[in-house]
C-alpha cells in the first residue's frame, strides 16, 4: 500500500492528498480527468481535472472539445472529447494495479452524435472495449496489472466512425486487494496467474444492503443492491448491522469492501421453521466465452455465538464450498470481514452465473445461511480480449482475426446490438428544403429534438428526449428502396413491415403507420417509449424511428427466423427440437423476467403469444411489440376498463373478468404458448371440435389427466424425456392458474424452464440425476405460494369473440415477425383513440 516506495509524485499526486484525509488509501497514480472540459469539477470529493491541464497526455490527431448544451450543471457528463482517428492517452504509472474507469454520456455535438459512434478502447496488452457503441450513460471499470512504466489507452474509431469519452480515471489499486490463487469453482485445484488478468467490472453487489457510492467507499467503487439479481425475492430477509462489523488484521480490510457491504446481508428467511431446507440463489447476466472471478464477501452478523452459522455456497449449481463455519475461519471472532475467491472452472457456455447459498446439512438445529456482498469480473480471453469484438491487441497477429469474428457474431448476440447502430454518424441525407428528388447530397447529422420542427407539425414532443433514434425520413426511404412492396414482409394493424438494409449493410425491420391515421399514434409512442427504455438481449431492440411528414415508422433490428409461431405450425418450416423449444421459452421467459422486474416500475407486455416471440438468425428468442404495454400495476384504469386488450385464446381469464391488470396476466399469456410450443397448434382453432378448440383448454384437461403426452406435437413424440415433459407441463398448468396471485412469477417460471432444460439434458448422468431430480420437484411447494389445482372454469375465454377475432389475427400474424395486433388496432380504432 505504501505510497512512499515510488518516487511517482506529480500534480496528480497532490490531489489524492486532499483524499488521504477521510480516506486510508492513498493512490499512487490518481489521474482522474474530465475530458473536453476547460474546468475542473469535483465529484463526491475527487477532483477531475480539466482537460486543458492534461492534454500533454493525449496524442490525437483531432482536437475536438465538446461541450453538451443540455444546462449547467457541472457534472463530468457535461463534456467529451471526441476523437475522429486513432488516438493515444499515455500515463505514467508505477507499475502494478490499475483501475481504468471510463465514462461515456452520450450527447450531440455539432456533427458528432455520440450515441451513434463506435469505436475500440485497448491497452498495449489488453482490449477492453471492441466495436463498443452505447446509447446511455454507463461507466466501465477495469482493473489491469500494468508491468510497465507506461500505461497507454488507445482510442480506434471503427469504420468511419469516432471516438468519445466524457472523463476517465486511471488510478492504482492497493497491492494487497487482489493476490493469492482463487479456487476453481466445481474443480479442484487453484487459479493460477491472477495477476496477469485484466479484470472487467461486471456485477458489485452488496447484499441486503443499500447502493454504495463512490463517496462510502475507500476505492470509489460503487456497489449495487442486491434484489434485482434474486430468483425469489419471497425467501429471504435483509439484515443490517454495520456497527458490529470487525475487521480482522490479516483478513479484509475497509479498502477490500466497506462496513456497509460487511454490515448488512441478505439471509435465508427460514422463519422460525426449524426443517426449512432451500436455497436463495442469484443470477447474474454474464456474456459467454469468458470466465470470471467471483469474489464473495461474508460476514457473520446473524449469529448470536460463535459456531452457529453453517451454510453451503455453489456457483452455478455446483459446491463450492459445503458447511462453510465463517467463525472458525476468522480464528473465533464472531462478526469478521472474511473475503473468498473463485475462478469458474471454464469459459461460461451460458450467459449467466447462478449463485446459491443453502442450510448445511450437519448443523440442521439453525437452518440459515447468508451473503454479505459478490463482486463478478470477467476475466480476459487468450487473445487477451475483455469484449469480443473483431479488435484485438495490438500483439496479436491478424490471421487469427478472421476465425474469431465468425465466432464471435454468432456467439454474443448482445454485440450485435452494437453492430446494428449505424456504423458511422453520418447518414448519406438529402439537403432539406429541396424536394426529395433533388440531386444534391450532402453528410448532415441526423436529426435532433432542436430541428423536430420541421417533422409538419407532427408532435411527438413527449419523446423528444430519445432524439437519438430519430432517423430521417430519406434515410428510410433509402433502406427500403421507397418502401417497394418486393420488401414488405408483413401487414399489421398498424401498417405494413419491410425488409431494409441501412447505409452500412444493417439489416432492419421497417414498420411503417399509415400516414393517413392517427389510430397507431399512442401505440407508436409506449413502443418507442418502452424500447429505447429497456435494452436486453432477450427483447427485440429499437434501431430508430422516423416521425417526419406525419409518418409514423419503427426501425428494428431484423429478426432472420421470424416468428415461433411460423416454427410451430401453419407455415411449413421444419420443426424445432424440444431443446430448441425450450431454449426459446428460457429466452423470452428472460426477457418477460426483465420487463417486470428491471429497472424502476415493473412493465407488463400485454400481448403475449408465440406471433410476438421473434428469433433471430440462431434461434435466440427476443419479445416483441411493445405497442400495447404498461407500467404497473397501478396503471391508467380508464384505458384498462374501457376495452380488454390482448389476444384472444391468450387472454387471462382474471383480466377478462375483473378487467385488472398485473404482471401474471402475461405470466397466464405465457403459459399459453407453453402449450403452444408444446402441441404445435393454434391457440384458437375454431375448425376443430367444441372441446379442442381452445388450446389452453384442451391441454388442461390432459395435464390434469396427468396424459400430456396425449395432445403432444407429432415430432415431438418419444423425444422428451418424461421427467423434462413432466416438470414443463407443470409450470405451464401453473400459468394457467385461474387467479393470479396462484400463478408463479416470471422468475419461478424460467427457473422451472430451466429445470426442465437440465432435465432433459441429464441423460446420461444416471440414477444420481435421477434421485436428484426428484427431491427437486418435492421442493416446488416452498417455491410457489399456493401450489392448488385450479378449478375447471379455468381458461374460458368467450366462445362468441373467438370466430370474430381470430381471421383477423391470423392474417395479422403469419408473416409479419414485428406486426402489431390488428386485434387491437381495432379495438383501439373503435375507441376512437
Ligand atoms: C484544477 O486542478 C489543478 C490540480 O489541482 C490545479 O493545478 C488547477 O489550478 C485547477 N484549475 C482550476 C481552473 O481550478
Ligand atoms: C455514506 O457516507 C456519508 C458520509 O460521507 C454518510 O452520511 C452516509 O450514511 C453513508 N451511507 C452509507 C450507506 O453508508
Ligand atoms: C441447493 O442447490 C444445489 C445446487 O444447485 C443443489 O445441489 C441442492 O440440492 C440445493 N439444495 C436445496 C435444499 O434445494
Ligand atoms: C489474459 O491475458 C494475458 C496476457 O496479458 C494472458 O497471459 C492470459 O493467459 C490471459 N488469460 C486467459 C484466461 O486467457
């Protein structure tokens, strides 16, 4: 830790001074800078320092210094440097750990919309962000051993795009934070080579306890709460008491996580019941391809004595390590910061981690177990890359360039989304005031909320503050040849969809209102609302909209596979295995799980069915067609009593009835196309027998026969294993529960998915599986609150609408893969909205 062994002192140096006096630790290096700012700010006590101050650090062929006019308030987001080729930061550091934190604020800067650009960010050993493009406020942390004198962080623009960056900070890290060899979790043996890693921040979390800033922290790391990463909110208690803390010398200290992190912890609700036997388990978004170090951080603030605590960890499903006794560890001191490693044992093949902590089994007399704080870093690749784009360092030879990218591209779709924004900031735009038949071209910016004016008055003032996606009606024009009918790909209620490709070869879903109606109008507004809010690799994301001449058109990413329902039945594409069905039921479960726990309010979609799960090139499902959601559940009663929306043969009975509207009624709409993908057949088919025309129904009546199997797609036959069939089966009959509080949450229901996935992917693991698997499904009662059969007036969804609505919808449906229900449309139309 000490400072004084490096004769390293320059300004910079003088400021961590002013730091020293409320903190311990006193960096070395601690260059913190507000790029393109003539001033400096301070920040919760640290000073960012101008960038005129610091600009003999940067060698860049462009001088561009942008200032935000968004107001005055002096924060480090208020400015960015903006680099149009290849740009070097060069730091003088005393060598070893680094953090590296860079902050991007996108805003509009003359021609420069950030949001747009895309670039590169390495080091000479590392690249930490490749074809990286971001559209909101996000700061990335990394920490890098750096073995030199120097530190460079070099900017690539991609194409011919830019660079940005609003501040960054590099600044060491005490020696003592990270040494020692991690165990390899589920493996046994150690992690070697720790210190060689670049480390990306990807999870900080402090269990049971509050979001911890920058300014509680020794580090200035922040530290996020915990209950958006837990599968079951219901099991487990928050418990705070940070002033009984003890740091014992030799184990963490205040710089390894602060007393909020070891003060407070999330435990085990086992309510008294002395025989309570579950796990709380988290689960953390993760890209594949990587492995990660998870750092655990326990803290015994339950107990009342000593040895009383005795819990099992696992990491992704597996021990790590069984009736861990924090007390005996900490040689007898009773509540005492105690830090534990992992490396997990390969490269994730899935896109996230699970951590689970359960009573022991040996101390069963005080069934607890809890979790004070975890931090998830991903770990570099081989080729020494954090983020697997197509950049690598500049060490590694290109030929293994090529290989890699077709990898890549199909193994993180999330990258796409970087992709599929526009590769440079300009769009090849006709000069305005000219008819759009005028020849002369000229590179203007697209649009901002300042020029919205000239859209002919169409007022969409509301959403002016996503002008970031507003893309020019000639732009459009361009990507669909003029909306030639050879591109359409679908009709809606809401207009017809065409296939496009943008300027740099992005291909696109195109949704085009009718110009003539302002029907669509609120429907336009909630999805770009919803869409630009909430980005998750499991919904269809938003590339653009176009408001101008009164149009009103949505731009998406383009879905290669279309929709599940053409992989079901009706348009003679070649089955889908039961791994790949479930598969796409675990990705759209993911993503309905997003939307009703994500961010702030929860969201509920309104509109799901198998026509609004789309699939891209590798049958990754996303949800779509946001048009019809709404925060809940507090929402807008006059629109919810005045018409049910929703589709028929999908609709939750409850909402029906009562006409109230919560997250399980897209929980019920779920369970619909469970059945759905199972069975291969329409939700409603009016051709069939009185008894089978409704799915839900029909499929209700085996289940609870205990014969699904019966009503199974043909292909499907002898396919599934009966356990996987079973357990789905299930989860769907839960779905379905007549009343919304019997049916689980979105959470309980990709968790059973998932369970059903294992399931049927265990084959040959034998009887262990086998007895496994059973005490798994004795355990669902203490996952679902009321576990009861529902009665038979389940599901009865009026007869007399079904033939009404349903050629409509069909034809709605079939081919679109981003139509908007026409069912609504004219429900909305004869609202007269
Ligand atoms: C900014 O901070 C640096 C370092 O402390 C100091 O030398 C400089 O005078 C400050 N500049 C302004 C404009 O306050
Ligand atoms: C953070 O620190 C401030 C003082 O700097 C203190 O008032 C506040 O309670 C702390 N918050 C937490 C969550 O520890
Ligand atoms: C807790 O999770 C682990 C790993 O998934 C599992 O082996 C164990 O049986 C679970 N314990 C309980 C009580 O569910
Ligand atoms: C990370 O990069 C370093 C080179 O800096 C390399 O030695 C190490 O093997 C890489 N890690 C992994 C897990 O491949």
């Amino acid at each position: 830790m000490g400072g004084e062994k490096f004769g390293f002192f320059t300004w910079v140096s003088s400021i961590s001074c002013l730091i020293c006096l409320c903190h311990g630790y006193v960096p070395v290096n601690n260059y913190l800078i507000n790029c393109g700012s003539p001033t400096n700010v301070t920040v919760t006590g640290r000073v960012f320092i101008s960038d005129k101050l610091t600009s003999n650090l940067l060698k860049s062929p462009s001088e561009i210094l942008a200032a935000s006019n968004r107001n005055s308030v002096s924060d480090i987001y208020q400015t960015a440097r903006i680099f149009t080729g290849i740009s070097k930061y060069t730091f003088s550091v005393a060598r070893g750990r680094h953090w590296i934190r860079l902050h991007f604020s996108p805003f509009q800067y003359l021609n420069f919309e950030m949001g747009s650009a895309k670039f590169s960010v390495s080091s000479q050993t590392h690249v930490l962000l490749s074809d990286f493009t971001t559209k909101s406020r996000v700061m990335k942390e990394y920490s890098l051993n750096v073995a030199t004198d120097i530190l460079e962080l070099t900017f690539t623009p991609s194409g011919n795009s830019f660079a940005f960056v609003n501040a960054l900070e590099v600044v060491s890290v005490p020696d003592t934070l990270l040494n020692g060899d991690p165990s390899l979790a589920g493996r046994p043996g150690r992690f070697q080579g720790l210190s060689l890693q670049a480390l990306e921040t990807v999870h900080r979390v402090n269990m049971g306890g509050p979001r911890v800033t920058p300014s509680n922290d020794t580090l200035s790391r922040i530290w996020e709460p915990d209950s958006e990463f837990l599968v079951e909110k219901n099991l487990v208690k928050s418990v705070s008491k940070i002033a009984s803390v003890d740091y014992v010398p030799g184990f963490a200290t205040e710089d390894t996580a602060p007393r909020t992190v070891y003060g407070t912890c999330t435990e085990m609700n086992s309510a008294d019941n002395p025989s309570s036997n579950f796990n709380v388990t988290w689960e953390f978004d993760v890209d594949t391809g990587f492995q990660y170090f998870l750092r655990f951080h326990f803290c015994d603030i339950v107990s009342k004595a000593l040895n009383q605590l005795y819990f099992n960890l696992y990491v992704d499903s597996m021990m790590g390590v069984e009736n861990l006794d924090l007390s005996s560890y900490l040689s007898n001191t009773l509540a005492g910061a105690y830090v534990m490693d992992y490396v997990t044992g390969s490269a994730k093949s899935t896109n996230r981690i699970r951590v689970s902590i359960g009573p022991s089994t040996v101390h069963s007399d005080y069934p607890t177990a809890i979790l004070n704080g975890l931090e998830i870093m991903k770990m570099n690749n081989s080729k020494g890359q954090l983020s697997t784009g197509t950049f690598l360092p500049a060490g590694v030879s290109s030929s293994t360039t090529k290989k890699n990218v077709g990898m890549i591209v199909g193994a993180t779709v999330g990258s796409l989304l970087a992709l599929v924004v526009f590769g440079g900031f300009f769009l090849l735009f006709k000069k305005r005031g000219r008819g759009q038949d005028g020849d002369s071209k000229t590179w203007i910016p697209l649009c901002t909320s300042g020029t919205a004016s000239d859209s002919n008055g169409t007022t969409i003032t509301s959403i002016a503050s996503n002008s970031s996606y507003r893309i020019p009606l000639v732009a459009v024009k361009e990507a669909t040849n003029s909306f030639d009918q050879s591109r359409e790909i679908g009709v809606g209620g809401f207009g017809k969809v065409y296939r496009g490709e943008l300027q740099d070869g992005t291909k696109v879903a195109v949704k085009r209102g009718n110009p003539k109606s302002q029907q669509g109008l609120a429907e336009f507004r909630t999805e770009i609302e919803m869409l630009s809010q909430f980005r998750h690799r499991h919904l269809v994301s938003l590339i653009g909209y176009c408001d101008e001449n009164n149009e009103m058109i949505l731009i998406y990413e383009y879905m290669e596979k279309g929709t599940l329902r053409s992989h079901l039945y009706g348009s003679g594409l070649p089955s889908l295995s039961w791994k790949e069905r479930l598969e796409i039921c675990i990705g759209a479960a993911r993503g309905l799980h997003y939307l009703h726990t994500g961010d702030s309010k929860p969201v509920i979609h309104r509109d799901v069915k198998s026509a609004n799960i789309l699939l891209d090139a590798s049958l990754m499902a996303k949800v779509a067609d946001f048009g019809l959601s709404k925060t809940g559940p507090e929402i807008d009663q006059t629109h919810v009593s005045t018409a049910v929306k929703g589709s028929f043969g999908y609709l939750d009975p409850e909402y029906f009835r009562r006409q109230q509207l919560t997250e399980k009624s897209d929980v019920y709409s779920f369970g619909v196309v469970m059945f759905e993908v199972l069975c291969a057949r329409p939700v409603i088919d009016p051709t069939l027998p009185r008894e089978m025309v409704n799915l839900a129904e029909w499929s209700m009546k085996w289940q609870k026969k205990g014969q699904l199997e019966h009503v199974i797609d043909e292909s499907l036959r002898g396919k599934i294993r009966p356990d996987s069939l079973r357990k789905f089966g299930e989860t769907g009959e839960k779905c379905l529960a007549d009343y919304g509080v019997d049916r689980p949450s979105m959470g309980d229901v990709l968790w059973n998915l998932e369970y059903a996935l294992q399931l049927q992917e265990t084959v040959v693991d034998g009887d262990t599986e086998e007895d496994n698997s059973t005490n798994m499904i004795g355990e669902l009662p203490l996952r679902f609150s009321d576990y009861n059969n529902q009665g038979d007036t389940s599901v009865n969804v009026g007869v007399d609408r079904e033939g009404r609505f349903e050629d409509e919808e069909s034809s709605v449906d079939d081919l679109s893969g981003v139509s908007m229900s026409k069912v609504f449309s004219q429900l909305v139309k004869s609202e007269g909205r």
